[in-house]
C-alpha cells in the first residue's frame, strides 16, 4: 500500500497540501492527522485518493506511539511525508503563559521529529519529505521569539536530515514562506505587538510553488521574489541590524 501522511490536515497549509498531494500523486490512501475528527472527515469530499482520518494530538506521545503502531500493523510505503503541524505566539516572552510556549516547541520541533524518524523505516528510494518552515526560519524574530526559533530548527533539521538520506534517495524539502492568510493567524495574534506584515501570499500560492518545486527535487521552497531577496539578503547583515530592521518595522526599540 502506497500513502501520503499528512499532519495539521484539518486545515491552513495542512489542508492546501492534502488537496495538492491528492491530485499529483497516485496513491492508495491518504492518512491525514490533526485533532479535528469531523474536519478530517470532511476531506474526503474534494480527494480521489481514499482518506483515512486520524484524529491525534501530537503534542501527546500517545499519539506517536499510536502511529508507529498504525505503521507496524500496515506495513504502507510511505511515499511522501509532509509535516503541517504547528503553531505560534506573537507577542513579548515574558507576558506568555509557559505552557502555552513550550507547546509550539513540543509540536513544531518535537513532533515533526518524531514523524520523521517512525516514517522512514517504511520510505525508500524517490520518496520525499516536506517540513513547514517559515520565513522567520533564517533569522532571530523579537516578539515572535520561540515560533522563529522552533523554525530556525526545521530548517536546520530538514537540511542536514536531507544530507544524511542522500545516499537512500529520499529527498527532504523545506518550505518557508512569509505571511499567509490561515487560522494560524488566528491563533498566534492576540494582541498588537506585531502591527507591520508587508506582504500576504494565499496557502494555495505556496503550495503550487511548493509542488513545483519538489518536482525539481530542491531543498528550500520559497515563494515570491521579495521574500527570496530578503533571504538572501539577511546572509550578508549583522544580525543585530537585522533585528533592529524588523523592531522599527513594528514600532519597538
């Protein structure tokens, strides 16, 4: 059986990457994986592929252990694994409650590994990883703190876990982009801190890059010119300039 795993499936980029995944690959069943049962469920409306719906938090071990379980009973090829989960906080560190900030470490970073390493015993030769990034991924982002540095580390992860399966032919990208228009956003804004966004892009713009660029098998996806430049250009700043930029930019000291 040939399957496409999908986290943070119920909705945002999660959801752009089912519907995307559904129409470029030739798959026996699509496993989709959020909290969310009856948004899970919903998918199978606009997907060919069959959809198996796993309502786990995988914020919980329980629901890890639930899925190498799932994989040793299954026995799938996984042929591509795609890590949508995620969340974060914008606002001052100090003023955000502790559970709710090591949250977006245990579900960015913690379980995005685990995904990786219980999926691989079951991908070969062609099959590829995708982890969400951001755009705040290549640089420190005051009031954006811990989602940028749970960022920074799937794309460090991505790339060097890339290099290591080089020689299994499993292809990992990462896909950073800049500001999108989803429920994260509703989740991460409770406040004014962060009062500047200089450009939206739709989760179906990226994805369509996104897809066009796993076909030509690279490493980073970025959407849009502008956000490519400032990639690039941010190599080359002081990253204490680089802050500075941005706190002016959000009217902060």
């Amino acid at each position: 059986m040939k399957i496409a795993v999908i986290t943070g499936a119920s909705s945002g980029m999660g959801r752009e990457f089912v519907y995307a995944i559904d129409k470029e690959f030739e798959l026996d069943e699509l496993w989709v994986v959020a909290r969310r049962r009856e948004r899970l469920e919903e998918l199978q409306e606009r997907c060919r592929t069959k959809v198996r719906a796993l309502a786990w938090d995988l914020s919980d071990k329980a629901s890890l252990d639930a899925y190498k379980a799932l994989l040793e009973a299954e026995k799938p090829e996984i042929r591509v694994l795609v890590n949508a989960a995620g969340y974060g906080l914008f606002g001052t560190f100090e003023e955000m409650g502790l559970d709710e900030q090591l949250g977006i470490i245990e579900l960015n970073d913690k379980a995005l590994t685990a995904m990786c390493l219980l999926s691989l015993p079951y991908m070969k030769e062609g099959d590829d990883i995708i982890n969400l990034g951001s755009n705040s991924s290549h640089q420190p982002v005051p009031y954006i703190n811990v989602y940028a540095a749970s960022k920074a580390y799937v794309l460090s992860f991505s790339r060097s876990l890339g290099r290591e399966l080089k020689t299994r032919g499993i292809h990992v990208m990462c896909v950073c982009p800049g500001w999108i228009k989803t429920e994260f956003m509703d989740t991460a804004v409770h406040d004014d801190t962060i009062k500047y966004y200089d450009r939206w892009y739709t989760p179906q713009q990226v994805i369509e890059q996104a897809m066009k660029d796993l076909k030509k098998k690279k490493k980073l996806s970025i959407l849009g010119a502008p956000v490519r430049r400032q990639v690039r250009l941010i190599k080359f700043l002081p990253v204490d300039l680089v802050m500075d930029i941005w706190c002016k930019q959000q009217g902060k000291a």
